[in-house]
C-alpha cells in the first residue's frame, strides 16, 4: 500500500475502530433473530448518503440565508441556538435517517418483528455518525477524535432506536405510519436539539446531565431490546409446538 494511502487509513482508524465496535456489537446483540448481512451493509450505507443528503438541506437554508454558525449562536445568543438546534440541527438529521428506514428497510422482505426497526435504524445512525466523525478529524487531537468516535454514535443510535422502534412496530401491526412518524420525528428532534444545544452552548455545566439522560435512555434501549427477543423467541417456540402437534393429529 503506498505510504500517502497508509497514512490516510490511520488517520482514519478513530472512526474505522468505533464503527466496527458497534456494529459487532448490534450484530451480537441481534444473535438471536439475525438479520441478512447484507441488510444491514445496505442500513449503513444509507446512513452514509443519509448525512450528505442533510448537507444539502443546510446547503439550501444557506442560500436562503437560514444557515447559522451554532458556535457564534453559543457566544451570542444562547435562546436563538436553542431553536436553531431543535428546529434546524434536530430536525433535518433526523428527517434524513428516517426517509430510508420509510422507504427502503421498511420494504425488506424478512422486516417482521420490532426489534427490526431498533437493529436497522441503528445501523442507519451508524452510518451518517460515521461520516460525521470524519468531518470533526481535523479539528480533534487523536483522544478527542477516539472519544468522539466512541461516544458520538450512541447519541444517534438511541434517537434513532426510538422511532425506528415506534414506526417499525406500527407498520407490522397496519398501522398508518404518518401520525406515529411525526410524533416520533417531533419527540427526537426536540431531544436531538436539546442535546446539541448543550453540548455546544453549556457544555461545563449542564452536559453531565444530559450524558445520564443518553445513558438513561440506552439502558431503557437495551431493556426493550431483551424483552423482545424474548417475546420473538417465545413466539417461536409457541408455533413450533403448534406445528408439531398439528403433525401428530395427521
């Protein structure tokens, strides 16, 4: 590998590690009812195109002049920072992780039970932090960009387990999606938004905070997910013990 194209995978390796940690990690935690491979290869990718898809939303409210500096709102004006963030920074990464869960995992053939939704749209958060992370390298020292690497995935998988959960459920059960996703969208951009906004405006005084509400809701996250592996499982075992005693009265 020549010496330019060594560097930059490196360079690279405070993103590269995090990723593969929590993917294995999504993939062990989904070993009971494993999804395709593949799947969740295609779920992250479309969290990578998913990321460039809100720099074009930013891109467009800069030509309308909607685009701010949240660093400049956080030295100037702290309750214009809290809006920009709920309504601009919460929304639009969160509406660009929805639209491919809506329109392409929710159309996977082997989409059957909730926990689903938790596993793909984590996958699809993966993906867009990701390139993230690989936007903040330069400004980061190596234990910054390893720490971000780290920590920023979770903030994006815990928004997104809670309507990929929401929105997966609702369409196995028929459900019409529009109410439950907009719900869901409003509910995580909000805490989207009050996240960014303290970690960018009060980071030494109200960030601990909210890293136990992001804790807090990971530990729910990991309860949920237990608890429906167990019901699947339970499900299973029940029609296969149907199936084998229909074979017996035949």
């Amino acid at each position: 590998m020549p010496a330019d194209h060594m560097y930059y995978v490196i360079c690279l390796l405070p993103v590269v590690i995090p990723v593969m940690f929590w993917a294995a990690y999504h993939w062990h935690a989904d070993r009971h009812l494993p999804e395709p491979l593949g799947h969740l290869l295609l779920a992250f990718a479309l969290g990578v195109l998913s990321f460039y898809l809100g720099l074009f939303f930013y891109w467009s409210l800069g030509q309308i002049d909607l685009r701010y500096d949240a660093y400049a709102l956080a030295a100037r004006n702290l309750p214009g920072l809290l809006v920009y963030a709920v309504l601009v920074i919460g929304v639009i990464e969160e509406v660009v992780k929805i639209l491919p869960f809506l329109f392409i995992v929710l159309r996977f053939r082997e989409f059957d039970e909730p926990v689903e939704g938790i596993i793909y749209a984590s996958f699809i958060a993966l993906g867009f932090s990701a390139v993230e992370n690989i936007y903040y390298l330069d400004s980061l020292t190596t234990a910054e960009a390893f720490a971000r690497g780290f920590a920023g995935p979770v903030v994006h998988i815990v928004f997104a387990s809670i309507w990929g959960y929401h929105i997966g459920k609702a369409y196995l059960l028929g459900k019409s999606l529009v109410p439950v996703t907009l719900i869901t969208l409003a509910v995580t951009a909000l805490l989207h938004g009050i996240y960014d906004f303290i970690a960018i405006g009060l980071p030494n005084t109200a960030l601990p905070f909210v890293a136990l509400l992001i804790v807090g809701l990971w530990i729910a996250r990991l309860m949920l997910i237990r608890d429906l592996h167990l019901h699947a499982n339970a499900s299973q075992m029940k029609k296969a013990a149907a199936s084998g005693a229909d074979k017996k009265l035949l």
